[in-house]
C-alpha cells in the first residue's frame, strides 16, 4: 500500500514557545480521504481539511499545506504523491503548478464554473480527466536526454544489496527478451541497459533512461523466460511512458530538470536518488503501474511473446508469497485483478497471433545460477 503517514511539522498559531512567537512542533501526519491529521506530543490531534487547502514548496524546500489557519510541513517527497491520490480533485491546481506544469486560464475558470451546483454530474465526471491531462504532460516538454542524464546519476546509487552477475549465459538470456520487446517500444529514442543482481527478492525496478535491474530472486521465481519477459516488458514500459522523470519534476520542478540538460545536475541530484530509491522498494503507484502494465502486455503481443507469462507470474508470486506481495506489486491491493488483466486484454484482441517461444533453456538457466 502507499504510504499515508509522513514525517514533518506543525505550525499552529495557538501553540507559541515562551518567547509568544510562533513555532513549529514535530508532527507526524496522517493522511486520509478528508484530509490531514497532525499528532504531535503533548496536544490533541489538529485537522487539515482537504477543502479550501493551499498547498505551495516553502523556502526550504517542503511541502507546506495550509488550512484554516492551521500550517504543516513535509520534507518527504513521497507525500505528493499521497495527496495526488486522496485529494486530487481538491489540489489538483496546486500539485500541477508544485510539479512545474503551467496551469491553463481556461482550466481554472473551468474550476470556478465547478462551484455551480447545477454543474455537479459534470464536475464527479470531468475534474478526475482534467487532472490527469495536467499531470500527464509534465514531461513533454522535457528532452528525453534528462531522462538518460538522471538514470545515469542515479543508477550506482540504488540500493540493490547484492553483487552484480556478469555471467554470459544469463546476460545472454535477458538479452534475448530485450531484443524480442525492445523493437516494439513507443518511444524511438529509448535505449536500454541491464543488471542482473544477486538478490533473493522478487524484484526488478527501471530508471529514467533505460537504466533496468533484475534480481536473481525474480528469475528463480520465474518457471518459464515468458515470465520473465513479461516484467521486462512491464519495465520497459515505465521507461518509455517516462514514470520516473514525471515523478522528479514534480518533486523538483521542471527548472531543476531542464537544467539537467545543460549539464547541471547539481540542482536535482537529491531528489532524484531521493525519488527512484523510493521506486526501487515502492513501485510507481498504482495508476502508473496499471498503465506499464498495460504497454507491457502491448509490446509482448507485437514481440509475439505470451502475455499468459506475465499473468501466470502475477499469479505465482499471489500463491507462493502467502499475503507477502513483492515491493514491485505493493502499489496494486488485488494482484489477482492484475493477472485477469493482462488476460482480458489479449482477449480483447480480434485475433491472437501465433506465439513465438523464446529461444532459452529455462532449466538449464536456472541450473547455472546455481552453479555461479
Ligand atoms: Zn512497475
């Protein structure tokens, strides 16, 4: 599940220190669908309502929510994404603008038309779409070269926990799922390299610029290299479909990105380590991961490779971890939904192509791994 308790501050102007000027107390908030609760030590509980918030970055670089008076702060970058999914329609504007998009006139008049009580069937049925097209775009404007830049940086600084393999037999495998899927990727620009980690959990997690790390736990999970291929393609599609650089320019801003381009990475370095380490162990989210989901299961069906891999492994890992779901999956609360998924969407094809194999041993593969 994603988080909804953070870290970070309160500042309540009846609480004053003994100088009578105002100060802040260590609070630990908890969000929720009405909206924030701040416990601190010592008070009761102040609540921070979803409806009227402002939400802005303060000169230190937090996130601050405002409300009634009441103020409190986050340094987690993660909580964004929190509000992005409990409070969406409430702070939709704010998090575009926070994420460095320009909001449009028309679109906040279009807000201010949704006061209008008679406009309310419209307001539950459009509001969620335009948010979605500010957030979406964030990244368009961005060049791909970012995207390498950042995955570049941040790739020796993931937490892996594990010594790479260069074995040829089992590079040699993964290289022939990538050469299957890659061809078929929706962004021509996108390159990509690999890592095969020796870590027992079932993991793999894709950077910004094609950058992907495989465990070895994921691949003995695996009985089949469709199984496989499938994450890969779901991997793939996080890259292609720039997750991860939409995440740090809302964390950062387009300013800091951009001027990645040009060489300065000095401005978005912490966040990004800060962003793509929480990706490694947290997933992208759900809509995100629903979405690569889906380009995945794209991409095998042109790579002429079963889709029922990818399905049967969603299955696996729901049987076999008995309620543990892998970190990769956490963001999705029915894994089983996500198999039934993929599935529905081969069947929503008019015809099925002839599945090509591909060309590796599996049993031979996972007898090197034990071997090396
Ligand atoms: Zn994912």
């Amino acid at each position: 599940m994603q988080a909804t308790t953070f870290e970070g501050q309160l500042r309540d102007p009846s609480l004053t220190s003994p100088d009578q000027s105002n100060y802040s107390v260590p609070a630990v908030l908890e969000l929720s669908a009405t909206g924030i609760s701040a416990q601190t030590e010592g008070h009761p509980a102040r609540q921070l309502s979803w409806s009227g918030m402002r939400l802005r970055r303060n000169d230190g670089g937090a996130i601050e929510f405002t409300q009634a008076g009441l103020t409190v702060t986050s340094l987690d970058p993660n909580i964004l994404r929190a509000v992005e999914s409990l409070a969406g329609n409430d702070l939709g504007n704010d998090i575009a603008r926070l994420g460095g998009a320009s909001v449009s006139g028309p679109w906040r008049t279009r807000l201010g038309c949704l006061a209008v009580c008679a406009l309310i069937t419209w307001m539950v049925a459009k509001v969620p779409a335009c948010f979605d097209a500010v957030t979406e775009g964030v990244a368009e404007s961005i060049p791909y070269s970012a995207d390498e830049a950042i995955g570049e940086l941040a790739t020796g600084s993931m937490p892996t926990n594990g010594k790479e393999i260069t074995d040829p037999v089992l590079r040699g495998a993964i290289e022939v799922m990538l050469n299957r899927i890659a061809p078929h990727r929706s962004l021509p620009d996108a390159e990509f390299q690999f890592k095969i980690v020796r870590n027992p959990t079932v993991n793999a997690f894709a950077l910004p610029g094609g950058y992907i790390t495989v465990f070895t736990g994921l691949i003995e999970k695996a009985t089949s290299p469709e199984q496989v291929a499938g994450v890969l393609a779901h991997e793939i599609s996080h890259v292609t479909k720039r997750h991860g650089i939409n995440r740090i320019v809302k964390a950062a801003g387009t300013a800091a990105v951009v001027a990645v381009t040009l060489g300065d990475l000095g401005g978005v370095e912490e966040v990004a380590i800060e962003v793509l380490t929480s990706v490694t162990m947290n997933g992208y989210g759900r809509g995100d991961e629903s979405e690569a989901d889906r380009e995945g299961v794209r991409m095998l069906i042109a790579a002429r490779i079963d889709p029922e891999g990818l399905a049967q492994f969603f299955e696996t890992l729901e049987v076999e971890q008995e309620g543990e779901v892998p970190v990769w999956m956490s963001t999705h609360p029915a894994p089983g939904g996500r198999a039934q998924a993929v599935r529905d969407q081969v069947f929503e094809l008019s015809s099925t192509p002839e599945w090509e194999p591909l060309d590796i041993d599996w049993d031979k593969l996972l007898q090197r791994l034990d071997e090396i």
